[in-house]
C-alpha cells in the first residue's frame, strides 16, 4: 500500500482519495503491486495480486477524509 499511496500523493501533490480520481491511477497501482507481489513469491512469501490491490484502492478510500482541504 505504501508503495502505491505515498509516493503518488507526493508526485501529484494530491491526498489519497484523489488518487482514486487520478486517470493513470490503476496502470501505476497495478504495476507497482505486481512487481511487489512477483518479487514476494519469488522470495517465498505468498501474495495474492488481486488481494493486495483491492486493499490499496481499500485503503486510498479509507484514508480519503480531508480531502476538501489543499495539500
């Protein structure tokens, strides 16, 4: 999640609800948490990639409080 969330909202100067607003959003979501979860497995440690990218969108949704805010 941090992979995903932290850097965009710094890049884009945006909170994280207005990600989910960000056009670009799922290609870079998704391949950021595929090269997470490829280099996981390689490693031992089971990942699911639908898993883990349903809790990022999950997680930009909870944390989108404040979003009415400037950054």
């Amino acid at each position: 999640m941090n992979a995903v969330i932290n850097p965009l909202t710094a890049l884009l100067e945006v909170k994280n609800g207005k990600l989910l607003e960000y056009g670009e959003y799922d290609a870079v979501a998704n391949g950021v948490v595929r090269e997470g979860v490829d280099v996981a497995n390689a490693l031992g440690v089971p990942l699911d990639f639908d898993d883990c990218i349903k809790r990022v969108r999950l997680v930009a949704e909870q944390t989108a409080g404040g979003d009415d805010d400037e950054r």
